[in-house]
C-alpha cells in the first residue's frame, strides 16, 4: 500500500479538513503518496484527483466545510458505477483508501472492497453522531456547540416576548444533537426519534411551567422525530391549548458550517493520523472510532447492523432538569 486516496462523502461536518490535513500529512510522514479525490463517490467515478503534499493542507485545519469538496452519489449504489471509479482507481495507482464521512460512506467503501478488493479506512465525521463503534463522530461537538449558541440567543427574545419556541435541530434519525443541546440549552422538553413523546403530556408539561409563572419555554425538537416536524408539533399543541404564543426556529444547516471546536479538531487529528497508521499495518474493512479516549478499530460487518442507542442516562438527567 503506497498510494492513498483520501475523499470526503455525505454531508459536510466541521474538522472534516482537519482530518483531510492529519492523512495527508500522516500519509507523507510514514512515506506514502496521497491523493485528494474530489466531490466523493462522484469525483471518483470521474477521476477527480490531485497529488497532495504538505503544503497542500496548510491553513485549513480551523475551516468548516471540506477543502475535498462532498456529494452523495446515486451511481456510486450501482455496481456499474463502483466499477468506474474502481477503474479510476487503477489508472491513477491509487491501492487504498481513506474516506471521511457517515454510514452511507461507509457502506460504499465497504461495497468496493468486497467488488474489487480495494483495502480502505472509514473515518466517522457527521454531524449526527449516529455511527456505531465511535462514542464521538467529527463534527457533532462543532454542531451542538453551534446549536446550543443559537438556542441561548433565541432565549433572550423568547424571555422578552413571553413566547414558547419549537426549535428545530439536524441528526437525520438521531437524537444525539437534540438531547445535548437541548440539555444544555435548558429546554422544557426534549423531542427525539428514539423515544415516542405524547402531545398531550407535552401540553400538560407546558400548562404546569404556565401555572408556575413561567412566562416563556424552549422545546428542542429532533429532525427525524416520530411525532413530525417542529413545525406540526407546535400546530398539534395550539390545536390543544390556545393558551401559547407559538414560535418555531428551524436551525437547518447553519449547524453544518463553522470553525471546528478543539475536540473535533483534535479527535479528527487522531483519527486521521490512526486512519494511515491502520492501513499501514494491514488494517481493512474498518472504521477508526474513539471509545473511553482511546482510538479503537471496528470491522464494518461488527458494527454496521447495530443502531447506535442514545444514552439513556442523557434522556432520565433532561426529565430531572425540567421539571
Ligand atoms: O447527515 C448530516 C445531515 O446534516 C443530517 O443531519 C440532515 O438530515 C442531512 O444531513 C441534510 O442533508 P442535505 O444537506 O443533503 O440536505
């Protein structure tokens, strides 16, 4: 293994760069040639390549975004379309791979292994933090973070104007950005997708915090939540009570954007760093993850058929919280 292609694939997630920078400047420190595959799946089905070397990476470490550029690749789901970019892969010598992003990421690179043998690393970086075999995915400190900052602000005019706001916050089917934020944003009620939540009991929650001359509420709601959008959430609760002046704040993807905190870009540091390293000793067909502070290696078959479950311990401490 001597030439190593790095990409990123799916949604963006901040300290994706940062992971971008530890391969190629790991990859060049153990004595491989690296390659920058554009755009994913798409770009390596085109042979969107370019040589990277260290300065390549440079002032890039405290950029959101991805210097490589991300897309999610119908063709690629194809076997015809893994073929091409397998064919991409030849004429360039590139003999493995690096890839950064989510599950479908993962699957892919997975798909190509088993097609045509191409030994790969999976590093986790979505904002979701749904991947099991990682306690933390790149990204997901970055995007709570940002997350509880809009919270706090909406706060303030939600305390000005006596209003209930229905905040809306990312993490496709997870609920990982929900309940922190919310636990750290001090909402009244915390709506994720693992947990079925009753309309009535949230409205008899919200009457109580009335009753108790609360003037105003913040209920943070997860995207893929079973009991719909933020928006119908707050139509069903003032089709229950007239009593709220109702407002409903979808984040959306400013919580993909910004500079990465220290701990994505120190976890995606390592996580690169142990991407090439894994490679090097013959490691394929895993995901790099963190677990108890120490890098961890997962073969895809061992984790990709579990659901990663919420902490539930998360969900008692909210209850507690908001009483
Ligand atoms: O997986 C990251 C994520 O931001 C999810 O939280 C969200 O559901 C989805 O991507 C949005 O995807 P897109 O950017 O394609 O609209």
């Amino acid at each position: 293994m001597n030439r190593i292609g790095v990409f990123t694939s799916g949604g963006d997630a901040p300290g994706m760069n940062a992971a971008i920078r530890a391969v190629v400047r790991a990859g060049i420190f153990y004595n491989k040639e690296i390659v920058g595959i554009y755009r994913g799946y798409e770009g390596m089905i085109e042979g969107d390549f370019e040589e990277m070397d260290v300065r390549s990476v440079a002032n890039i470490l405290q950029r959101g975004g991805t210097m490589l550029k991300s897309a999610r690749s119908k063709e690629f789901r194809t076997p015809e379309g893994r073929k091409k970019a397998f064919e991409q892969l030849q004429k360039h010598n590139i003999d493995a791979l690096i890839g950064i992003g989510g599950d479908g990421s993962f699957t892919g690179m997975h798909h190509l292994y088993l097609e045509h043998g191409i030994p790969y690393i999976c590093i986790p970086g979505t904002i979701d933090n749904d991947i099991p075999g990682t306690d933390y995915t790149i990204g997901y400190d970055t995007a709570t973070n940002t997350a509880v900052e809009a919270i706090d602000k909406i706060r303030d005019t939600a305390l000005s104007h006596n209003r209930l706001f229905f905040i809306e916050v990312m993490g496709r089917d997870s609920g990982y950005i929900a309940i922190n934020s919310g636990i750290a944003g001090g909402a009244v009620s915390i709506i994720i997708p693992e947990e079925e939540t009753s309309i009535d009991e949230l409205v008899e929650k919200l009457n109580r915090g009335g009753e108790k001359n609360k003037t105003s509420s913040l209920v943070v709601v997860a995207e893929g939540g079973k009991s719909g959008s933020a928006m119908e959430i707050a139509r069903k609760v003032n089709e229950k009570s007239s009593y709220f002046d109702t407002k409903v704040t979808i984040l959306g993807h400013l919580q993909r954007g910004g500079s990465p905190t220290y701990f994505d870009r120190v976890l995606a540091s390592k996580m690169g760093v142990a991407a090439v390293e894994g490679l090097d000793q013959g490691k394929t067909d895993s995901m790099v993850g963190i677990s108890h502070h120490e890098i961890i290696f997962n073969k895809f078959d061992d984790i990709m058929n579990q659901p990663k479950d919420i902490h539930k311990d998360d969900l008692r401490i909210a209850k507690i919280l908001s009483i």
